[in-house]
C-alpha cells in the first residue's frame, strides 16, 4: 500500500483525479508540520496499486496543487477483502427510518401544503 501525504487543499480537485486516475482511495485529514510549520494535511492510501501509479498520481496532486513536493510512503500490508453474507440491496436500520420518516414527510407536505 502506498500513502501520499500532501497539503489539505483542493480536495475536490483531488478526488476528481483519483477517480481519473481510477483508483480506489481512502483519504484522512490530519495536521502536520513541514519546515517549522504547521498545515493542515491529508493522507491518502492507494492499496493494490504498483509504486509507478502511486508516483504519478503524487506528481499529479504535486502539480495540480502546485506544491514543491507530495511524500510518498510505502507501507507493508495485507489486504483482504471480506464478502458479507447480506445482498448489497439490503438497506441499513438507519437509511430505512430515514426513509420512512421522509416518505412520512412528503406526505404530509402534500396534504397541507399541496406539494
């Protein structure tokens, strides 16, 4: 697995190239110090990916971001991805009172309001 560690700032921009990219990532927000000075940071992990695609997707944050540098840090790991025996279609407890209590809503509003 391979962590770049750069500057929190266009994260939208970011994310858009990841996904350019196509690249699966996780991306934690930190703070950090570089040359004596605190930032705000973000780590982003790239797992299953070779150490070329780290380093061009490091150049091209660096670039987009216009940074003078995005650290790259290899890190040894074992991934495996664990199947869940529930179907993907399967709501949450959460999501379906969300959705109950919005359906609710709209009800209402149509009622009264005549949405």
């Amino acid at each position: 697995m391979y962590r770049l560690l750069t500057e929190r700032k266009n994260i939208r921009g970011v994310r858009k190239l990841l996904v350019r990219l196509h690249l699966d990532y996780y991306i934690f927000f930190g703070v950090g110090g570089y040359h004596l000075s605190s930032e705000r940071t973000m780590a982003i992990e790239l797992d299953m990916v070779t150490r070329d695609t780290a380093r061009e997707a490091a150049t091209e944050i660096g670039r987009l971001n216009r940074q003078e540098s995005v650290l790259i840090q290899e890190v040894p790991v074992v991934s495996e991805l664990v199947r869940t025996s529930h179907p993907i279609s399967a709501k949450a407890p959460l999501s379906r009172a969300w959705a109950v209590w919005l359906s609710s809503i709209r009800l209402f509003c149509r009622a009264v309001i005549g949405l």
